[in-house]
C-alpha cells in the first residue's frame, strides 16, 4: 500500500509540474507563433550570425 502512495504522490508531482510549465509557456507573449517556432530546427536556410565589429 505504501508504494501505491509513493506512485500517486509522484504523479501528482509530475502533473502539477507540467501544468505550472504549459500555463506558462502559453502566457508568454511571443511574436511568432508555437507552430513557427517548433519547425526553426528544421529551417534549411538559417540566417548567418551577425559580425563582430572587430579588425
């Protein structure tokens, strides 16, 4: 009995962990939208870093 405890209270923990992190993730304002942001991994063409102004 005492491990069916230990398993809900660490599910409980889990969840509560992902609701706190997707309540989160969808407050946060952002300019582009979740589906843009999750394909740039895969963009083919990613802009080039911006050069130092070093000489």
């Amino acid at each position: 009995m005492e491990v069916l405890a230990l398993t809900i209270l660490v599910s409980l923990v889990l969840a509560i962990i992902f609701l706190v992190c997707f309540t989160c993730e969808v407050i946060k304002p952002r300019k582009n939208s979740l589906e843009h942001t999750s394909l740039l991994p895969l963009d083919d063409d990613p802009t080039p870093p911006a050069k130092s102004a070093k000489n």
